[in-house]
C-alpha cells in the first residue's frame, strides 16, 4: 500500500485529543499544529481514521506544500504536483480556497488558476483537451498561510461531526466532536453515572453512550474518498466489519439526560434511536433544580446557555448560581462545564480545579473541571 501525509483537522484546544486518537489507530509520531494533526498512513489508515476519529473536524491528504508570492509561482507549482496519482480521467473535482496573511489574496482567482493549473497537469497525462468531470468527487482545498501553499484532498466530504444521527437539534447544538471531547477530557469511568443536566437534542449522552460502547462515530455515514478509485471498496468493507464486531454490547451503563425543554427531549430520544444507543440513555424532563441522586462518584458534563444576550444576564448568573448549589449536594461528584460567561466561577460560588479555552464554532469559551474525590479502593 502506498504511504499518505494525512491531516486531521479539529477545533483549537482538542489537538492533543485528536493525536491520542490517532496514537490508538496506531499511527506513531503525530505532529500536533495550531487546529491540525499530520501523520503518515496508508488506504485502509484513511479509512479507519474516518470511521474512528471522534475528535477531529476532517481528515485530508496533503498533496504538496509550497511558497509562493505570484500566481504564476502558484499555477505552475500546483501543476507540478502528481495529480495522476489521484485524480482519474472523468474526476469531478472543486477547487477551494482559504488565505491568511498572504500575498495572494483574491480567494476566486487562487481558484480557478489552481483548477487551470490541474486541468492542464492532467492533459499531458490523460491526452485529451476535455474533461467532462462526470465522475467521483475529489474535493480540493488550497490553503495559504504567510504566503505556504498547503494543498490538500478531503477524503471525509461531509464534515466529521455529521455523524448521521443527528436530523434535527436545538436552537444552539453543540457539534458532536466538541461533545465527544468534552466526554474524553472528564475521564468519565464507564461503571459509573453519567449525567447531562441540559442535553437538549441529546448530543453529549450520545456521544458517551457511543465512546463507552466502542461504537466508530462514522459507522453510520458514507465519506467522499469512498468513491475514489485509490481506494479499493474491499477495503472498506473490511475496516467497516472490524468497527462492527468491536462494539461491545455485553455491558450496562447508567447515562442520564435532562432539560426543562419537552419537545428536545422528544429530539433526544429520537435521536438516540438513530445512533443505536437508546437502550442505555435515560432521558427525562426535568429542570437542574431538581437533580439529585443516591448515587456517588458521577459525572456531570454540560453546555448551559452563555448568556451571550445583555438581556439575558440576570437569567444566566441566576441559573449558574443554582447549579453551584445543586451540585454541591453531589459532593463526591466530578463536574464539566463548558461556557463562554467570564464571570461563572463566581457566580457558580467555587473555583475550577483547572480549566481549558476551549472554542464553540467560534464563541471563546472555558471548560471549568470540578474534580471530585477518589472512591476508595475495593479490597
């Protein structure tokens, strides 16, 4: 098989979590960059890492990098690139584009050279002046960075976060590779409860439902690179059966979610449904003024409304003051909050053990880590 400069894309502040995930696909050495991971795989590692990255946004081929200050410096390096290698005859291929601090700067015009520049490379090798594009996507991405052409080759399409579960949300969905990091970043013990006191359309129980069950959150989707003639079906096939026989049905979890909101958690459930993942949440409605539990040692993770609107500053320092007391009566609890409102910890009445810049799509947020007691040891 042949080896891939692969690049997986996430959100600023979960990188470390992503080059752990490639880690356990068994990809060694990853290189963590500001909202990108790159590592080195063959065909079937572009296959697990679009089934099993729960983490990151998208995984690209990088197909080349280079300066340039000119377009003439940007058509005929593109050109150079060995675009016979991976686009066929009758590939329908879009070229787009993204530049910052650079030179070149007119986002149409880095397009359609760069799409000329293909076009022609594929000419001497296809030798023919017409290309109808009728077949597989390829899609393109040409990005500048302080004048370095990076070109790149999704081979996820649809975004990762799209895992097919998820029809509908509520009015502010959290993107299910932020949900699956915030589950990641609280170390949650599977034997023990979890809870979601605002889980709105369910996004963040599903998430752990799908990481304590070993499920592969692109399980239930198709991607781009599918189609590609570089990658064989079989291969697919093959990396698709592994994800299924790798779920673990054998085990019982305790994973609760609740809002005040009755129709989103009608959403919940349908949406758990969907995911194959109903059986082990529990969702009710109810608001957090009324969690309580005979349980010890839980987790609580959540995305509580921001307050972004002046208006509804009084509501939300209201709210938080409420979870501080409710959650204190769970006093061996672990508790994960992630919100964007600078003044939570006082209004949540104690400060985090630690917290972490985590973004929201692109709201600055924190995510404040309350890290309860260890249980005592089982003799």
């Amino acid at each position: 098989m042949a080896k891939y400069e692969l690049i997986a894309t996430s959100a600023f502040g979960i990188e470390s979590l992503v080059s752990k995930e490639v880690k356990r696909l068994g990809y060694k050495n990853p290189m963590v960059e500001n909202g990108k991971v790159t590592y080195t795989a063959d065909e079937e590692g572009i296959c697990k890492s679009n089934l099993w990255l729960r983490c990151a946004d998208r995984v690209y081929i990088k197909l080349g990098e280079f300066e340039a200050t000119s377009f003439e410096e940007l058509f005929e390096q593109t050109k150079a690139l060995p675009w016979e290698n991976y686009l066929p005859e009758d590939a329908n291929f879009i070229v787009n584009a993204k530049s910052v601090k650079s030179q070149l700067f007119s986002l149409s015009d880095i397009q359609s050279i760069c799409k000329k520049a293909i076009v022609e490379k594929l000419k001497e090798n296809y030798f023919t002046e017409w290309f109808e594009e009728s077949g597989s996507k390829y899609p393109i991405v040409i990005s500048i960075l302080k004048d370095k052409v990076t070109v790149l080759l999704d081979t996820s399409g649809t975004a990762l976060h799209k895992r097919g579960y998820r029809e509908v949300g509520s009015e502010a969905p959290l993107k299910e590779t932020l949900a699956a990091a915030l589950v990641t970043l609280s170390q949650w013990r599977y034997d023990r409860i979890f809870v979601d006191p605002f889980c709105g359309s369910g996004t963040i129980p599903i998430e752990a439902a799908l990481i304590a069950r070993n499920i592969a959150p692109g399980l239930n989707r198709n991607f781009v690179s599918e189609e590609w003639d570089i990658i064989p079906t079989e291969l697919w096939k093959k990396v698709r059966k592994k994800a299924y026989e790798a779920i673990m049905y054998d085990k019982d979890y305790n994973i609760q979610g609740f809002d005040i909101d009755n129709r989103v958690i009608g959403i919940a459930r349908q949406n758990a449904i969907k995911a194959g993942v109903d059986d082990i949440i529990h969702f009710q409605t109810a608001p957090v003024s009324e969690l309580s539990s005979n349980k010890n040692y839980g987790t609580i993770v959540c995305n509580p409304p921001y307050g972004e609107r002046l208006s509804e500053k009084e509501e939300v320092e209201k709210l938080y003051k409420d979870m501080g007391k409710v959650f204190k009566t769970l006093d061996t609890w672990s508790d994960f909050i992630i919100t964007s409102y600078p003044e939570f910890e006082k209004c949540f009445g104690e400060k985090s053990t630690k917290n972490r810049k985590l973004f929201n799509g692109r709201i600055e947020c924190y995510y404040y880590q309350y890290i309860g007691p260890k249980p005592p040891k089982r003799i």
